[in-house]
C-alpha cells in the first residue's frame, strides 16, 4: 500500500485473476463430476467456465440466473461476492489515485514536457510585461509555450495572469511551483529542452545572491544538453556582475539594472522624446531591431543599404565574425556572411524595395553643422541606489565647467556625495525635501537645463511615485507662473502609474524596470541584441539623438524621407525617424515617428527633430 495506486492496481488485478482463475477450475469440477457425461447435461470446457468466472465477477446480476447444483450455484455465488468486494476495492483506489494525482496537478509539481519553450523564473510584477512582450513576439508562430516557475501557488498564479494577461493569443502558459534555485525545482519545467531562459529579479535583500544561485542550478540542470539556450537576467549591483557571469557560463547575458538605468535617465534628460523611441524600440509592439542577410548586397556599401529597404531603417552591420558595427563608416563594405541590423515592424518585413531606392530631393539637403558643447546645469531631485550612477553618466556626456545639484533626503544621499568624484562637473548637495514647494522655489529652476526627477527606494514604491507626482505637480505650476517652460525627466517605479504622470506634461517618463524586462525579453529572443543594446547605452559608441531637423533638410519644402536618410549619411548618421514638435504632448507617441516609410511625403517644420544614430 505504501508504493502508491499502481501497485495496488496491480495486486488487485492479481486478486481478480485469482478469484477468476480458482473459482472457474473448482465450477468446472462440479460440473464434471455432476454430469460426468450424460446426456441431459453435457458439461462445459475450462475456457467456458472461466469465461463464465470472468461474467460472475464483473456483474453480479448474472448469478440471478444460474441453475444446476446447488455446489455449482454456490461456487458462482462466492465468485460474485469476490469480484464485488475486488471492484469496489479498485473503485476506491482509483478514485483516491485520481484525486491524489489531480491534487498534485493543482500544485504544480508535474513535469512540463514541452520543447523549444521559454522558462521564466521568480515571480514579479515583470512576468506581466514579459507574457505580453513574448505573446506578440510569438504571435506569428502555431506553437510557443512559456513555463514558469515560481514559489507561488499554481492557481494563483494563472488567475493573477488571466486577470493582468487576458489576450496572450495562441501562446501557451504553464505554471508550476518550485523554488528557482532549486536545480531539482528547476528540472520540472524542462530548461534542457528550453529556447531560452528569463530570470526575473526577486524583491529581496540580497537578489544578486540569488541569482548566482539560480545561474548555477540551471547549468546544472542543463548538463548534457546540447541545444543552445541563452540565459538572460538582471545584476542590481555592478560589483557582482563578474560573478554571476562566471556563474552563467558563456551563454549568459547579464543586464547591469543600475548601471542601464542610469544610461537611460542621462540620455533621456538631455534629449525629450528618447525614452518613447527606446521603448518602441525594445517592446515587440511596433518597431523592433532584426537581422537580415542580404545576398543582393554583398559587395555594396553601408551608404547602398541606408537606401535599400523602403520600410525598414539600416543602423549596423553585424560581421560574420561575430564583431558588431553600429552606424559604420558609409563605405563599409558588405561581405558575405554580414547581417545587416535593421529596425523594421516584424522580421519578415525586411525586404528590399521592388522599385529600387526613392528618389531624392537635393536641394532640399542642408549642411547646418551641429551646435558646439556649452556648459549645462542639471537639477536632480530625489535619490535612489541608481543616482550615484546616473552623475557619473552624465559628467561622461556634460563638458568641462556643467553643474549639477542634488536635492534630497535619502539617509544615503550625503554619504554617496561626499563619496563620489566626477571630472567634468561641480556637485552640489542640499539635505531637504525636493517635493517641498519652498524648496523648490528657493533653487531657481528657471536657470536649470535639465530637471530629474528619481523615484526613492526607501519607501514603498506607490509612495515614491506618488512623491514622483506630487513633485512633478509643483515644478508645472512654478513653470505656468514664471511663464517659462523646464525640461523635466521623472523616473517612476510602477508603469501602471505612467497615465497619471502625463497629467504633469513631464518631458519623459523612465520606467526602469519596464525597460529593463523588455530588454531582457528581446535578448532571450535574440542573444545578438545584447551587444547592440551595450553599444547603443555606452557614452563612448554611438547613441540616439533627436536633433534639429533643419541642420539635415531645409523646413516648409515638401520631400520624402528619403531625401531625410540621405542628409544624415552625408553627416555620419543613420537616421531612423523623426519628431513632429506639434504633437510633442499628444500620447501616446508624443509626436515620434520611427522607421517610416521612404517614400511618403513630408514637410519638415521649425522645431521639428530628426531622430538618428550617432557618436555625438
């Protein structure tokens, strides 16, 4: 009893096979030596009298009609009896088998027996962004399945997703319960056989020590396996990324959340509308970036595919020595085995134009040279673990001579300045609270160039947006008084919060750890993201810039956009869109434009911005 419902199944159907056996050869023998070959009676063969057994055990109304000797209707008797106690028996483990079994399914312990899916491990506001951006990722495929696996209940969990997640397509998704660091936990949802694996980061004190930990359990849960599976997660602390990739072996792609969130709020304060074209670029909603070899062009120049693809934007070459260029050199040549990065809606819409390169308007083209670097001042308001980092960003981009000013009231806010070194910039601190509007009236906002504003971690996050808010409400009725409009950057800690802070017109919205997840999400599709991704938020390489689009085409004459790509090669850059500055506060695109179509028509405006890819 102790070895479960098979082995009692088994023992039962021995005893059935006992009570048929015994009880057929003994009612044989009555029947021989009643009827020992009479006329009247002939007796029956074995087999007959076993078959008979077999009819008396499984249905006690056939006694009802036996007739003979009264031994023989006594033995058919004791037979019935026999398989009514052995049925009900099987009856009753079966049902407790049944039950057990479902009850085990319920708590998500059951192996998951698919192949080529993608496993999320942890459980987080994040797997909601990660369900969505995988469901239109995989929206074109007839069979894709995430498992997750988390130390949740299995029920909560696909109700919480059903509730959040209602439209996730044909993608399945299955959920099971376990412990992420765990490698016998892990083994439940198959990573030998997985495409690629997502860990999402835990809400705890020490997540990096986890992580390792779960880096560790999935390579030992993958030992043997020889289908390529990237590993893709978030380091909080920079100090231990070189531990946690030693621990995810070379298919491991870490993101460095502190540090990419810095990158993120620098560029984005220094240049509104970024973060709407980084979000458009990272979620699988409209434009993406895509691979494609292209045979046609081997041969041809970096120049020749900028205007090769009407409906898609050219921003690299990615060797087929694995080596990564972003925005080469114009007369870079296309060698065979070279996949050209392009920003376009789906991979399949990666194609060259039938008709060949849209014309372009030449006269229209001007050659206005960028403005020189001047010194800046940056207000920041608020702190949190990223903000040490977000100063050191900003003095790689800022030149000699800029300011920035802290305003806080983060107990780690004065310790980290005191701390903190920067060659470009002179630093300043103030101990109060930037949300105090006395405060905010003695700093002189109307002499900043740029405002931050970062969300604090040491309250709970609802109360920080909330902060965020109340902030950003002071800085737009200052600037309706003083009649002079700020640049203003807010980082927020829950996107679900993002539709109230457009209500204060802020600049642009930084969700961190949305930004981070669809980035995540885009590398475990495609692992060579990774790079672009360290190149594109790297102060050294090249970055996105929005800039005035009258130093590229001259406002108020009608031309394509191809005319547009044409002006920013001759500089350098690849352009990939552009902002119309009528629609700068109209959501949810607030006036960006990417990757259209070159041939459609357009009039350039002052104020305008042409979006590009670029070293400065």
């Amino acid at each position: 009893m102790s070895r479960g419902t098979p082995a009692l199944v088994g023992w039962l159907a021995v005893a059935s096979l006992a009570v048929v056996v015994v009880g057929g050869v003994l009612a044989w023998l009555v029947e021989l030596l009643v009827h020992p070959g009479s006329a009247e009676g002939e007796p029956r063969g074995l087999l007959a009298a076993l078959w008979q057994a077999v009819l008396h055990a499984m249905d006690p109304g056939t006694v009802a009609g036996d007739t003979g000797h009264w031994w023989y209707i006594a033995i058919a008797f004791l037979i019935t009896i026999g398989g009514i106690m052995i049925v009900t028996a099987f009856i009753g483990v079966l049902t407790t088998g049944l039950d057990a079994k479902l009850s085990d399914l319920r708590k998500g312990r059951s192996d998951v027996l698919e192949q080529g899916h993608t496993v999320v491990l942890g459980w987080s506001d994040q797997v909601f962004t990660v369900l969505s951006e995988l469901a239109e990722a995989n929206e074109n495929q007839r069979r894709s399945c995430v498992a997750i696996l988390a130390d949740r209940d299995k029920v909560e969990m696909e109700d919480e997703i059903r509730a959040k997640v209602p439209d996730v397509g044909r993608m399945r998704i299955v959920c099971r319960t376990g412990d992420p660091v765990d490698p016998d936990d892990i083994m439940i949802v198959n990573p030998a056989e997985a495409k690629s694996v997502i860990i999402l980061p835990l809400a705890e004190s020490n997540p990096d020590a986890n992580l390792v930990r779960t880096l560790l359990a999935i390579n030992r849960a993958r030992e043997g396996s020889t289908r390529p599976c990237p590993i893709v997660g978030c380091v909080s602390e920079t100090k231990n990324l070189a531990a946690a990739r030693l621990a995810g072996g070379p298919h491991a792609y870490l993101i460095d959340a502190n540090d990419i969130a810095a990158r993120l709020i620098v560029q984005t304060c220094r240049q509104s509308g970024l973060s709407v074209v980084y979000t458009d670029l990272l979620d699988f909603g409209g434009d993406e970036v895509y691979l494609k070899e292209e045979p046609a062009l081997v041969g041809r120049t970096y120049a020749d595919a900028l205007h090769a693809y009407r409906t898609s934007s050219i921003i690299g070459i990615l060797g087929a020595d694995g080596r990564i260029g972003v925005n080469p050199d114009s007369r870079t040549p296309i060698r065979p085995g070279d996949r050209l990065i392009a920003i376009s809606a789906d991979d399949d819409t990666v194609i060259l134009s039938p008709t060949g390169p849209a014309p372009v308007h030449g006269p229209a083209i001007t050659a206005i040279p960028n403005s020189p670097a001047t010194r800046e001042r940056t207000l920041i308001l608020g702190w949190n673990a990223r903000a040490e980092g977000v100063l050191r960003q900003l003095d790689q981009y800022v030149s000699a001579g800029s300011e920035a000013h802290v305003v806080a009231s983060h107990p780690d806010a004065e310790p980290s300045m005191r701390k903190l070194s920067v060659q470009n910039m002179l630093l300043d601190f103030k101990a109060e609270d930037s949300s105090d509007r006395a405060v905010l009236e003695s700093l002189g906002i109307q002499n900043f160039d740029h405002i931050i504003v970062l969300c604090g971690d040491d309250v709970d996050p609802q109360l920080a947006d909330s902060r965020t808010l109340a902030t950003l409400l002071q800085l737009r009725d200052m600037e309706q008084r003083l009649g002079d409009r700020f640049s203003i950057v807010s980082e927020m800690a829950d996107d679900r919060n993002r539709a109230l802070a457009q209500v204060t017109q802020a600049d642009d919205f930084i969700v961190s750890d949305k930004l981070l997840t669809l980035m995540m999400t885009q590398v475990s599709e495609n692992p060579h993201l990774a790079r672009l991704f360290d190149d594109l938020f790297d102060a050294d390489g090249c970055e996105i810039y929005l800039k005035p689009a009258g130093r590229y085409v001259r406002p108020g004459v009608p031309i394509n956009y191809q005319t547009v790509v044409e002006a920013a090669r001759a500089k350098g850059e690849s352009a990939i869109g552009y902002r119309v500055a009528a629609q700068a506060h109209q959501a949810p695109a607030f006036g960006i434009v990417l990757n259209p179509d070159k041939a459609e028509p357009l009039t350039v405006r002052p104020g305008d911005s042409i979006i590009v890819l670029a070293e400065d």
